[in-house]
C-alpha cells in the first residue's frame, strides 16, 4: 500500500483554465498583492499538495501551534509556519470575506486567497522558536524579519494554467510521483533531500539506504537560496551525471522540489520529511546538518528532533546516518559505526575547501566528487 499524504488527503487547488478565468472575471476589481518569491513557492506547494493538508495560509491557531508545539490544530506534526505576510497597509484595507489576488513582481497572477482571517505575528518569538535565534544574519530570519507582521489567512484556488517551471522535464507532482513509484513497483521509496550536487558522502548513504528500499528519489530543491549556493542547472548536471554511471538505472528516480529553503535546521528536517510523504516517499534521509546554515545547530540536532513527534502517526521513516568519510584503512566510503579508522585516516573536504578549489581550476580528489562531476563544477567554476 502506498503511504498515506500528510493529513490523510493529497490536497489539489488548481484550476482549470474555464475555472480560473471564470474566477478572474469575478475578481477584476479585488486587490492585487505582490508577495515573496519564497511565499510564491509556497503557494504553488499547497496548489499541488506539496503542503498537504494545507489548503491555504495558516490562520491564528495553527499557526501558533506550530511554533509552539510543532502542530497543526487538527495534531498533525507540523514544523514551519507557512503564511502570507502582507504590508501594513495590505493589511489595513482588508477585510475577513475579501478575495486577494497574489501577484509576483511582474504582476503575474498566481492565485486567488480568501481571507479567513487576518493577525499579527510575533516575529522575535516565531524566530527564536522556529530557528533559534532572533539574529537577522540568519538568512531564515532575515526572510521573516523582511516580511513583517501582517499576516493574511486563508485557503487558494490556484489559477496560473501555465506556471514557469524550472525543469519542467523534471518538475512532478506529488500525484505524479506516486504514480511513477507505482508504474514502476516501487512499495518503498527513500528520499534524498540535497540543495548541493551529489559528492561521496551523499553517493554512499543514498546507496546504502537503496539497499533496504524499493526506489531512491533524489529530488533537489531548486527554489530561492542563499546567494552562495551552486546553481541549480549546475547541480542538475551533477545528479544527472551520477545516475547515467554510477546508480542502477531502474531503481533512481530524479525530481525537483519547488520549495524555498528557510535554513531553519532540525524544523525544517521535518518540513522537507512531510513534503516528502505527500510526494509518496515511505523513507526520507537526514544526514549532518541537514539544512542547516553557519553554526546555528548542532551537528545531528536535525536527527534527534524527529524524537519529538510520533513517528507511528507520522508513518514516514527517518533514516539517519552519520558523518560519512573516506577511509584510509579500508580504502572507501565509511562512517564511525563501520570504519576503525583515528583521525589521520579519515577523509573530509569542506564545502569552503572545494570551492576553492575549483575556482583555481582544481580537480577535487576522488575521494570527494566522482572526476566527471567535479569536471562540470570546474566549468562552473571558471566562467
């Protein structure tokens, strides 16, 4: 049996192209609002029920919930707030009942919200709770803080027919993936969550985790990120690369995840789990760090977060390895619990120490990045 969507319904909001101009026609003179591209990612997840059972933006009591106990008010485990904020004056001129279009920069329509209701947000504490700490040099901080207090509620109907997908080839559904895993006989599936191309250490745990599962999903964020981060059409490449010779070609699948990264460590290892089990994922991978950013968190703070929720509720399977490295003694990929090796013998590379050098045209060693990836990062690098 195929594992249940978050909520227990897979949640659809789109429109059909009659629907939504229909809709339009009866909204043309409602208010248009800009909102963040981040926002927009979120709005584009609860339309094709990414964010199941979200069916809109997070009212009063859900959303406090949720930052203070990791719950929707339905007892859902739930780990980030997903709501609209909106300019003070966006604010002022709304009323409960009101129809709001949610535009882009460019003026683009992207949906229809109904408020529900309208509140404002405690930012200090929703940051503290949600990313410890209040610092704005948070770059998840720093995006709410940007935001403000004005929030709007409410359920969307999604009406942009013909959204501007990046990879588009590669850019399913949680419907669509589902699918996929069931053509393909797939009754367990890990996900591998990354933001960063595939080097070793992530080769090693993906593969180690296909050895108890039906079917690996590598499904790479390619929403907003921080500056710094590789492109997204780099790492595309990257994983592509990977699964033509290095994974079996009938057990890997590659999909893109449309979401914004919040950097919000252990909250959001639980945020990118419930996406995962609406995509119809039964396992999801939570390494070192997992989104995590500066020294926020602690190295496996994401790992023993999922203590905190009832994992028989939540049905999904967090697979938790540690620090992987390359083995001197054992002349491969290993983790503390496989390898003997002391520290002269184990093999790290930092994200900051490859960057470096591939940006002196460096062909990072073997035992970092298999030599055709680390080839297209050089090319990257160099332009």
């Amino acid at each position: 049996m195929p594992i249940n969507p978050h909520g227990g319904t897979l949640v659809d909001r789109r429109l059909t192209a009659e629907q939504a101009e229909q809709l339009l026609n009866e909204v043309k003179d409602a208010k248009r609002v800009v909102i963040q591209d981040r926002i927009l990612s979120d709005v584009y997840l609860i339309a094709i029920g990414g964010l199941s059972p979200l069916k809109g933006f997070m009212g009063q009591e859900d959303y406090k919930n949720v930052v203070d106990n990791m719950r929707l008010s339905s007892g859902e485990a739930w780990a980030v707030p997903i709501v609209c904020p909106v300019a003070e004056d966006v604010y002022n001129a709304t009323q409960v009942g009101d129809k709001v279009v949610l535009t882009d920069a460019s003026g683009t329509e992207h949906a229809v919200l109904t408020v529900s209701e309208k509140y404002e947000r405690d930012l200090k504490h929703e940051a503290i709770q949600v990313y410890r700490t209040d610092e704005e040099v948070h770059p998840g901080v720093a995006k709410v803080y940007e935001g403000g207090k004005y929030t709007l509620a409410g359920d969307i109907d999604y009406i942009n027919t013909n959204p501007e997908l990046e990879f588009p080839e590669y850019n399913l559904t949680p419907a669509e993936t589902r699918a996929l895993f069931a053509e393909r006989g797939w009754k367990t599936v890990v996900a591998f969550q990354t933001r960063n191309p595939i080097h070793r250490a992530h080769e090693y745990i993906t593969k180690c985790s296909l050895e108890i599962v039906d079917g690996l999903l590598i499904h790479p964020l390619v929403g907003e990120t921080k500056a710094d981060d590789i492109p997204a059409d780099v790492r595309m490449d990257c994983y592509k690369i990977l699964m033509d010779g290095y994974y079996p070609k009938d057990r890997v699948a590659l999909s893109v995840l449309p979401a914004a990264m919040r950097y919000a460590g252990p909250r959001e290892a639980i945020h990118h789990a419930i996406m995962r089990k609406n995509y119809g994922c039964t396992h999801f991978i939570v390494g070192r760090d997992h989104a995590g950013v500066g020294s926020y968190y602690g190295t496996y703070d994401a790992q023993e977060i999922f203590n905190e929720i009832d994992l028989d509720a939540f049905e999904l399977e967090p697979l938790k390895y540690e620090h992987s490295f390359w083995c001197k003694l054992t002349y491969g990929m290993a983790t503390g619990k496989t390898s003997p090796a002391g520290p002269e013998d184990k093999v790290f590379l930092s994200g900051t120490k490859v960057r470096e050098m591939l940006q002196n045209g460096e062909m990072p060693p073997p035992e970092f990045t298999r030599p055709e990836v680390a080839q297209r990062l050089i090319e990257w690098a160099r332009k």
